[in-house]
C-alpha cells in the first residue's frame, strides 16, 4: 500500500512538472522576449502553439503508442520532458526553442492518459475516481506554485533557473516512475479500429461534449478573473494575486472532495457539478461588486472549478470500454477545445457586453454542460430498456 501511495504520489509530481513545463512560461514571457530579443507576438507563440498541437495531435499519438509498455511511455515521456527543460535553459534561439515546445506537446496527452491509467489501475473500482484526483492535484498545484516559483526563479536569478526548476520536478518524478513502477505491457492489444469504435457510442460523444461545455464555462470566467476582480471587485493589484492564490489553494481540496463524491455516487456528483458551478456564477454576477463577499467566494468557488477536470473525466471514463487510454487523450484535446472556445466567447462577450457580464457567458456553459449530461444519462438508459425487452 505505501508503495502504491508513493508511485500516485509520484504520478502527481510528475503532473506537476509537466505542468509547470507547458504553463510556466506565461510568467516568463517579459524575459524570454528580452533574453531571445523577440516581439510579444512570437513570445505568445510559445505558449499557443503548444495548446494547439495538444489538442490536435494528441488521439492520434496516443493511438500508435497504445500497445506499449505503460512504464516505458512513461518513462520515455518524462525524459523528453527533463531534456526540454534543458534545452530552454540553455538556448537563446527562438526556433530552437519552438521545436522543443512542439515535441513535448505532442507527447502531453499521451502522458495524461498513461499516466491516468496507471494510477487508477492500481486500486479499486470504487478508489479509481479519488486517485485520478490525487494526480490532477498536480495540475492544481502546477497552477499554484509552477507558474509563481518560475516567476519568481527568473526575476530573481535568471531565466535558466525557472527552467531548470521544471526539469528537477520532472527528473524526480522521472527517477521515482523507473524504481517504484512495476513493468506495465498491455496485456489485451486492442487493435486501432476497436478503440476508434467508442467514437460510434452516442454516449462517449454526449460526455466529451460535456467536457468541452464543463472546461468552456471553467475558463470563460477564469481566463479573465484578473480583470473582473479589478474592473467590477475594485481589488488592487495584492489583493488579487492573494486571491489568485486562495482560488488555487482550495481548489486543491475541492479536487479531493469531488474524488470522494464520485467515489460515492458517479452520476449524481456529476450531475450536480454544473449545478452547483451555475449557481456560484449566478450569485457572483449579482454580488461580485461586494469586496468582502467575493473574498469569501473566490475559496468556494476555486474549490469547484478544479473539481471540473476530475468530475468530467470521469464521465467519459464511464463510457471508455476497455479504450481507456484512447478515451483520456480524447478527454484531454476536448477540454483543450473547451478552453480554447470559453477564452474566445468570454472575450467577445466582454466586448459587446462589458465585463460585468462575464459570468452570464460561463452561466450559458453550464447550463449546456447539464444538457448533455442530461441526456446522456436518458441515452443509457433508454439502451438499457431496449437491451431488456
């Protein structure tokens, strides 16, 4: 058992440095485009286009890696990762630097989903949803720590040490999968065409839209919490970095919470998920003026939305089959997707609407969130009555 514990630990931390690795350069855009002498434009770039060939390449690696050994993949990623790291450390070319944010993205997915595998299949049916939380625990901590530490490593000390900060991470993690990993072959090769046919099931596309929806209204609000809280909450600069921490601290919590929840009760959790995100958009957009208020609220409502990424995958790991590791990197493109369609909504609504009203766009995402949940469970269901008569 404390093996097992150490080995999600160390799945976790490797969460973590890959993480760290693919989002730390948002606080390390100023030096990049001063140490590469480049615009802000091209410096966006290198966090963009890792984004996009996530999304877009991930199904597809993942299927021609899907027969071979799990700690292999693992172990190959997490060097890239270390190598990656290195290179940005080391380098002071832009284009080199592009190639070396393109080849680990495109390992990204294939990494979420081995690594989500591996955890769950180390425990029972009914622990599964609550060890996937304790490897998402790294994104949040990624989000919470990786990003502000690299900041702070490079402002302090030199860009070379915010790197070099992501490939320790991602070395420890690399050292601990290689000794506390037992050898992972697949047991049961399912050919390409029989994981591509869970793309048939209504209900496995009703879930990933449920994710595009879940992750649209997650980051509709989020990607602009900065400006909202200035704009509408009157906060000053402190006072929203604390609060930009408080969201991340709890939303490490609500990922345990949730993992308990869906533990418990799978459907009903993730039924009630963008329920209770709705609401807490919906009392936001009628007293997010209230300073005192939205200190209180942001706690609440940071320990929901991490809970996002547990509770909807989940749900389409209900409707896997035995694709598992096909159906995380499809679980991983589509919030990609999601994120990617709640920034561009968010930012056009805030252009017609003002940024009082960004919360109504995130409300919309829920609502459209339930629906399909909705749905699919009365897809399920109606599949079983048929089966039975």
């Amino acid at each position: 058992m404390k093996k097992q514990s150490l080995f999600i630990f160390a799945l976790s931390l490797a969460v973590f440095g890959v993480i760290t690795t693919e989002l730390g350069i948002i606080g390390l855009l100023p030096q990049v485009m001063k140490d590469f002498n480049i615009d802000v434009q091209k410096a966006g770039l290198l966090v963009s286009v890792y984004a996009v060939v996530v999304a877009v390449s991930g199904p597809f690696i993942t299927l021609m890696m899907s027969r071979w050994n799990r700690k292999y993949v693992l172990i190959g990623i997490l060097s890239l990762f270390v190598l990656s790291n290195l290179v940005y450390a080391m380098t002071q070319d832009y284009t080199t630097m592009m190639i070396f944010r393109v080849l680990p993205a495109l390992m990204h997915a294939v990494f979420f989903s081995v690594a989500l595998v591996a955890a769950t299949s180390m425990v029972s049916v009914e622990e599964q949803s609550n060890a996937a939380a304790k490897v998402f625990g790294g994104v949040a901590v990624g989000l919470v720590f990786g990003i502000p530490i690299s900041a702070f490593l490079a402002e302090q000390y030199s860009l070379a040490y915010a790197f070099y900060f992501g490939l320790a991470a991602c070395a420890i993690a690399l050292v601990s999968v290689m000794f506390l990993m037992e050898s992972a072959p697949v047991e049961e090769k399912m050919s390409f065409g029989s994981q591509v046919t869970i793309l048939r099931s209504k209900s496995m596309w009703l879930s990933l839209f449920t994710v595009i929806f879940v992750f649209a209204a997650m980051f509709s609000s989020y990607s602009f919490i900065t400006q909202y809280l200035s704009t509408v909450t009157n906060m000053n600069g402190t006072w929203i970095s604390a609060m930009l921490m408080v969201f991340g601290v709890f939303g490490i919590f609500g990922n345990f919470i949730f993992g308990k929840l869906l533990g418990k009760n799978m459907k009903k959790t993730v039924m009630l998920y963008p329920i209770t995100l709705g609401l807490i958009y919906l009392v936001v957009y009628f007293m997010g003026f209230s300073f005192s208020f939205m200190i209180a609220m942001v706690a609440f409502w940071g320990a929901v939305h991490s809970a996002g990424l547990v509770v909807s995958q989940t749900w389409v790991m209900d409707n896997a089959g035995d694709a598992k590791v096909f159906a995380n990197s499809l679980y991983i493109s589509f919030s990609n997707l999601g994120i990617t369609i709640g920034s561009i909504v968010a930012g056009w609504f805030i252009s017609q609407f003002g940024v009082e009203n960004l919360f109504l766009s995130s409300l919309v995402f829920t609502i459209l969130a339930l629906i399909s949940i909705l749905l699919n469970q009365k897809t399920s269901s109606d599949f079983k009555l048929s089966a039975v008569n």
